[in-house]
C-alpha cells in the first residue's frame, strides 16, 4: 500500500511539472529518461567499484 500511494503522489507531482513547464508528453519522457540514465549510471559505478564509484564503469 505505501508503494501505491507513493507511486500517485509521484504521478500526481509528474503531471503538476509537466503542465507548470508547458511539456509535451515526448519531452516529458526525455526528461525522465535523462533522469534514469543519471540514476543508473551511479548505480553502476557502486556495482562495479564499490570502493571507489567516482571511478567510471568501464574503468580498470
């Protein structure tokens, strides 16, 4: 239930940004998907170099 309910306030606050901004629905997901990518890349960089994750992914 806290998942549901978090999973609506993060859609209810989506659609309150994308109207405030004048996005389309193509710029709206370019937005998030720039931010996954963000998101992702940090995680990788833990995963890959847990001791050091400023290092890049595909570093040595």
């Amino acid at each position: 239930m806290p998942v549901q309910q978090a999973s609506r306030a993060i859609r209810d606050a989506l659609d309150g940004l994308q109207q405030e901004h004048d996005l389309t629905d193509v710029e709206m997901l370019r937005v998030l998907f720039e931010h996954q990518q963000d998101i992702t890349k940090y995680m990788l960089r833990r995963e890959r170099h847990p001791n050091d994750p400023d290092k890049k992914a595909d570093e040595a």
